[in-house]
C-alpha cells in the first residue's frame, strides 16, 4: 500500500496556485508603470494654452516684421547664435529655449550673452542630443524665432522667421 502525500507537499497543487499569483505579481508591475511614467505632453486647460498660442503668434509676426535670420552654432559645451538680417540693434541678451520632442525631462533653457563679434553665447554642461524645438528670442519677449533640429550636428542652423507661402 502506497502511502500518498499531503497536497501541501505535491508539486502540482504548488504549480497551479503559481499560475495565478503570477499573473496578479505581474498587473500589478504593470499597473504601478502605467501610473509612475504618464505622458508628459498632455494639457490639463487647454483655453489657457489656447490663449497663450495666440500670444505666440503675435511674438512670430513680430519677428517677421523686424526681418530676423541668423545662424544658431551647437558645440559641445558651446552655444552660439549670430544674426545674419533684421533689426538687432536693441538685443543685449537672448533667451534660447530646448524643448525635447518626446521627453520633457530633457528640455532646459539657456540665456546666451553678447560678445564684442556681436554674437551671443552660452556655455552649458548638458548633453544636447535628438530632436528640439528651439525657440529663441529677447529677454524682454517681445518677438519669437522657432526651429525643429537635430541634434548632433556640425554645422550652423539657419533660423529664419517663418513665412507664409501663397
């Protein structure tokens, strides 16, 4: 006579509980992810951002009007933006704005300066690497210049006001 075993001490009683608890172990790293890394391009009011665009708009305009260009340079350690056309005369500092196109923990802003070649520089300790949207403009905001890059790149972007085809 064969003497059988308790359930607790079988193996497949052991096997089928696991099945289950591991799916549960599993939704629940699932569920605990979803929740932890929520999309960052989602906007709560979207007629304020609405409002603001417009505002936007305007500081573009602005910029088409003063017939602003210039040359945007990204090294390393170095950012620099020269102005090829328009009406500069009135700018001491500029401020450049790196917006990440999928991860905002990765944008910053950076105030660059004049030098006496007339060219405004910063020096920055971040890893500026893929695709931005750049926006640049004045300390004072009162016109706005915007490019999509990417990044690495060796040679000079050319920021131009953007204008309507017709």
């Amino acid at each position: 006579m064969t003497k059988t075993l308790p359930w607790y001490k079988q193996f497949w009683p052991w096997f089928i509980i696991f099945i289950p608890f591991a799916t549960v172990v599993a939704c629940s790293i699932f569920v605990y992810i979803a929740f932890t890394n929520t999309p960052d391009m989602v906007v709560d009011d979207y007629y304020k951002k609405g409002k603001a665009i417009n505002l936007d708009l305007a500081k573009f305009d602005k910029a088409k009007a003063l017939y602003l260009h210039g040359d945007l340079k990204i090294n390393d350690d170095t950012v620099s933006f020269k102005f090829t056309k328009g009406d500069n005369n009135n700018v001491p500092s500029l401020k450049v704005s790196f917006y990440h196109t999928t991860i905002k923990a990765h944008d910053f802003t950076l105030m660059l300066t004049k030098n006496g070649n007339g060219e405004f520089t910063a020096l920055t300790d971040k890893i500026i690497d893929g695709r931005f949207n750049i926006f640049i403009e004045p300390f004072d905001s009162v016109w706005k210049l915007k490019e999509t890059i990417k990044l690495p790149y060796d040679k000079a972007f050319k920021i131009s006001p953007q204008y309507n085809k017709k």
